[in-house]
C-alpha cells in the first residue's frame, strides 16, 4: 500500500521539494514535537563548526582532532582521531573542544551527538562536526541536548534538514533551527544520560587497569620503546625475514618481538582460525558485524540486514566466546569479543574469528588490542589502499601468557569493564525512554 502525503504549494518550507521531506512519518513526528512548544537550537546556545583548513597533522605531541567518525550515540571512538599540530590548535581557539560542548556529525553518518568531558581534552575538529556550545545561563543541561538529537524527535530534524546529492550535509543554520523542548523535566534526562557517561568512564577505567596488568605481567611496561633516529640491522636479518623496509627493523619492535617471542608460542598455538560460512536466506533478517561496526573500547554494534541485501563480505558466522580482530588497517585496535546475545551474528571476512582454545577469551582480547601488538601486526600488513595481514601471518604472531593468578585479576577487571558498559547502554536507552514518555504524554 503507497504511502503519501499531499502538501499546498503554501506549506512548502524553504522551497523544498524533495517528497521525503514532506513525509508522513516526518510530519507526525513533527506535529507532536511541536504541541509541546520546542525552541529553536539557537535561543539557547551558539553553534559553529570545526576547522576549516586542513588538518596539520604530527604523530607525536599534537592535540586530539575530532572528526565525524569519532562521535556516536552518546560515545566517542578515539581510534579514528588523529593528532594536529599545537600551532594550529592555538590559530583556532573557536573550534577547540570545551567540557560541556555537543558535538553533531553532520556528514556520513548524520545525527550523532556525544558531550565533551575532561577525558578526551584537550582536542579540536574538523568542519564535519556541529559544535553546540550552550550558554552558562540558559539552565540547558547538554547531556539532555546529546540525547534529545539521537532520540527519533532528534534524528529525524538532523536528517531531513540535510542536502546534498552525492554525499548529504547538515548545515549549521539548519542546525540553528531544529527544534527541541526545554525545561526542568527534560534536564532529568540528562541527569540519567551522565549516570552512563559515568558508567562509560568506569568501564574504561577497568580497561585501562585490566590492561596495565597484562603489560605489566608480559614485561612490556618497561621496555624502551622511545623513537630512534638512527639503528642498524644486519643483511643476514634482512635475507632471513624477506624484508628490506627500514620500519621492520625498528629496535621497539626488535625488543618487542624478542619478549613475546619467550613462551615460544604464537596466536595459533592457543586460538583456532574458525570458519563457519554464512549462507543468506532471502526475506530472513540477519545481525551483521562489520569492521565499522567495531567500536573503539572493543565492543560490537549490529545491523539488521535482509538476506537479499547481504554484503558479498558478510561470510563467518561467529558464536559466544569468539574473538574477532580486523584484519584490515589492525593498527586501529578493532578487536572483540562476542557476547552471549551476539551469538550466531554474522561478520564480515576482514576479520579472523578466533576460538581461543589454550588462553581465556578476555586475555586474548587484551592482548590483540594492546597497542604495539597492533603496530607489529601492522608491519605485516600488505597493500597501500586497504593495509591488511593475511590470517597465516596473524596466526604466526608470538604471544604470551600471564600467570594464573593474574589472568584471573586480568579477566575480572573485563568483565566488570563490560558490565560497566551494558549498564551504560540501558541508561541511555531508559533516557530515549523517558524523553518519548514525556513528549508523547503531554
């Protein structure tokens, strides 16, 4: 059954004609909004966006740069933030991120909004992020503003205001004027919403601790691994491992190496490469895991896609326990381990899935995912466009494992870390629920 609207040439808003804009699931949800006499985005904050110049980048000793990738529903994923120079954060005081300011993707993925807290200052970003900076006294708590744009009264202003052919945009003075209620009653959201902000710092506390620990254990957290200018290596090493790059020899990487290298054990010797294939089913829904779908804190979000519409590299069926670590670019740390409810999902075939066998689960996690692990599965990878290694080459990848009593300290602290997390999942999503329950009961 066709679904339309029909729209007096005299309600055209704009002088849009696209017919999406004037759709009835738009036009309900705007209906309702308005009943409840919202505000316009700029009666109560200022709004701008990033930089506009390209980004100067630095590997060391630069400031967070924030990008769209980095913002999603109530979190940031730092692995896609590189660093600019200190030079050009000072030339752009505008655009430098303050505690309290929300920040909306408004290119790719339009609509997710996250606050700014301590943790990730000081940064600054690009021009494909709106920077809402509310004013001091216009009692709006952000956190509410964060959740108001990713609830559906939010998501669907950001989207239908946006433009654009080949790639959509959302513009700052169209996010001048998306409309949201205010009030005490809206402000209690965002009590809730920074319970799970809380809740996300705790889990990432764990984390970190979890990870000292192994780093601790394996006696890489007092290994030099300072820049050198200038080292040396033999051509019998260079005949020996078949390469002739300069960064392969990279003394960090050498020591690195040499102390993982001990047990004598590498990844195949306790983890199994599984491969269940996946078969779609036409008309039958199933949850996909792709490498987007990683998140920066190793865990997993999904997409319902129907089996007609499966992605030729939706191939490995993973189950509960497994571990799945991108084999493409690994130097970003997307690394996970399924969940009980994630069982039988679907993921895509840049990723090994692993079956640890001889290490617990959370250890393998932990190790995949400490940085100079990613940098030397990084000196593996192959290809300029779509850097990837090759699953024999990860399997061969030396590893170490923990004593008894410290795996058990190591996989206690991930296990809180990711109750943390799912505690802070049902915080935001009992924030949507409240903020629907208030507009919708009005």
């Amino acid at each position: 059954m066709a679904v339309w609207s029909i729209v007096n040439l005299s309600e055209l808003v704009d002088l849009r004609l696209d017919p999406e804009y004037y759709s009835p699931n738009y036009l309900e949800i705007e209906e309702t909004l308005k009943a409840i006499n919202p505000v316009a985005v700029e009666e109560f904050a200022y709004v701008t966006d990033g930089i506009h110049t390209s980004p100067d980048w630095v590997e060391e000793g630069g400031i967070l740069y924030l990008s769209a990738k980095c913002v999603k529903d109530n979190y940031f994923v730092l692995s896609d933030a590189g660093q600019i120079s200190q030079n050009q954060n000072r030339l752009n005081p505008r655009t430098q991120a303050r505690v309290g300011d929300v920040l909306l993707t408004t290119v790719g993925t339009i609509g997710n909004a996250a606050v700014v807290h301590e943790n990730i200052l000081p940064a600054n970003m690009d021009r494909h992020l709106g920077i809402i900076r509310i004013s001091e006294n216009s009692n709006v708590d952000p956190y509410y503003v964060a959740t108001f744009f990713n609830s559906k009264f939010g998501y669907f202003q950001s989207l239908r205001e946006s433009t654009g052919n080949v790639q959509l945009n959302l513009f700052i003075e169209k996010i001048k004027k998306i409309l949201i209620p205010i009030g005490d009653r809206f402000n209690e959201i965002g009590t809730l919403t920074r319970k799970a902000y809380d809740k996300r710092c705790e889990a990432e506390a764990l984390y970190a601790e979890a990870e000292a620990l192994l780093l601790y254990e394996l006696g890489l957290d007092n290994l030099d691994l300072s820049t050198q200018k200038s080292y040396v290596a033999n051509f019998s090493e260079t005949v020996e491992s078949h390469r002739f790059d300069a960064e392969y020899f990279k003394p960090k990487y050498r020591k690195t190496i040499q102390a993982i290298s001990q047990s004598r054990l590498c990844i195949k010797d306790v983890a199994q490469l599984t491969k269940r294939r996946f078969v779609p089913q036409k008309s039958q829904i199933f949850n996909y895991i792709e490498i987007g779908s990683l998140s920066g804190n190793g865990h997993v979000e999904i997409e319902p896609i129907m089996g007609e519409y499966a992605p030729s590299r939706a191939q490995w069926i993973v189950r509960q326990g497994d571990v799945i670590t991108s084999t493409v670019r690994p130097i970003r740390r997307l690394t996970a381990l399924i969940e009980p409810k994630q069982d039988s999902y679907v993921c895509s075939s840049g990723f090994a899935v692993l079956k640890p066998i001889k290490i617990p689960a959370e250890i393998l996690l932990i190790y995949l995912r400490l940085p100079i692990i990613c940098e030397i599965l990084d000196l593996y990878t192959t290809a300029s466009m779509y850097p990837s290694i090759s699953t024999n080459e990860l399997l061969k990848i030396p590893i170490i494992l923990p004593k008894i009593e410290v795996k058990k300290e190591i996989i206690e602290r991930v296990i809180a870390s990711r109750q943390a997390s799912e505690d802070a999942e049902k915080l935001l999503d009992k924030a949507k629920q409240k903020l629907e329950q208030i507009i919708l009961g009005s």
